[in-house]
C-alpha cells in the first residue's frame, strides 16, 4: 500500500466503489437473467414484468456510473427485441 496520505484514502474508496459495482452489476445481471427465463418458458406475462423491472434497473446503474448509457440502451434494445419476437409466435 502507498505511503502517501491521499493515496491510501483513494485506496480505500476504490474498494468501496467496486464492491457497490459488483453487487449493482450482479442484480442487474440476476434480473436479465429472469427475463431471459421468463422468454424460454413463454410466459409473455412474466417477461413484461420483468423486462420493465431489468430496464430499470439497467437505468439506475447508468446514474450510479456502473454502465456506460449507451451498453445499457443496447441491453435494453436486445431484451425488447427478444419479448417482441416472443409475441409474434
């Protein structure tokens, strides 16, 4: 560990933020993980839900910096194509 005041401080902050990363990453990975569920198994209702609950989540980790805007629009556009092709079946 560094000797300097300052950079011990940003040490400690970096861990911090990359555990408050690693659990907002991994909800919003749990929650397209159940949408993509929910599309196999058919169950147009359950993938609406869900599909609102993982793009909301997928915003919320924009504002907290965890993904970029453009990585979660292009999630958001692969979940509601995915839900859409699941209507026309």
């Amino acid at each position: 560990m560094a000797n300097i005041k300052q950079q011990k401080k940003r040490v400690l902050t970096n861990e911090k933020r990359r555990q408050r990363n690693k659990s907002i990453r991994s909800a919003v990975r749990t929650e397209i993980r159940k949408f993509n569920e929910a599309v196999e198994s058919g169950d147009q209702a359950a993938a609406s839900d869900q599909l609102r609950v993982a793009s909301r989540k997928l915003d919320k980790a924009v504002t907290k910096g965890v993904f970029h805007r453009n990585n979660a629009a292009n999630k958001k556009s692969n979940m509601a194509r995915a839900f859409n092709k699941m209507g026309e079946n």
